[in-house]
C-alpha cells in the first residue's frame, strides 16, 4: 500500500510537462532522468546542481547520448532540470536507482510511460 505522501507523488509525477532545452533529438527510445531530489527528497538548489552534475559526467564516462530536458508542475511552480538519455529500459531504471529516483519517465515509439523505481506500485 503506498503511503499518502507516495500517493502524492505519483499523482505530481503523472501531471509532469516536458520543455526541451534546445531542438528534440532525433532518439528513438529513451528516458527521462533527473539527478534532482532523490527519493523525492526537496534539496536546495545548490545540491540539485552538484548532483546534475556527477549525473552528467556519469553519462559522459559511459559514452551516452543525451539531451537537457526539464520537468515541471502544469503551473511552473516546480521545475527540474532532467537528461533525456538514449538508452535501453533496464538500463535506465538501473540508472534511476543509483541516483535514487522514484520513477522515470519512457519514451516508445513517441508515448510516454511513468516507472516506478523506487515507489512501489500494487499491481491492478
């Protein structure tokens, strides 16, 4: 059962919009990452960047292609700096567990998915 708090979560993760930071890139596949607040933990400012970061040379060291991408609140109330990462599922949920993220987001064939990571989904 997941708690109110994770209920809360999920429900501002499903409302997410997406701003590219410069023009789409042309992946097929890939996910949508964020370094910030991990498990969903608010950090100031200056923590999320240091972890974007380390999350950046991360990707860099493994040879990844990547593209900034930022989440945020319908409202614009609440924005994070993410990387859409070119690579395959398992690959990026691993990623998400090592920065501590409850979830990512999947982009198939132009759909968006939500993962659950850390937040544990009951099953329907």
């Amino acid at each position: 059962m997941l708690s109110k708090l994770q209920q809360n979560l999920w429900q501002l993760y499903q409302s997410t919009v997406f701003e590219w930071q410069s023009s789409s890139p042309d992946f097929d596949d890939f996910a949508i990452i964020t370094a910030h607040n991990p498990r969903g933990n608010v950090c100031c400012a200056e923590e999320n960047m240091l972890l974007h970061q380390q999350f950046l040379q991360e990707l860099l060291l493994g040879d990844l292609r990547f593209a900034p991408i930022v989440g945020c609140a319908p409202d614009n109330s609440h924005r994070e700096l993410s990387l859409a990462v070119a690579c395959d599922l398992p690959y990026a949920l691993e990623l998400a567990r090592r920065w501590q993220q409850n979830a990512i987001y999947w982009v198939a064939q132009n759909q968006l998915y939500l993962y659950s990571v850390l937040i544990s989904m009951p099953r329907a």
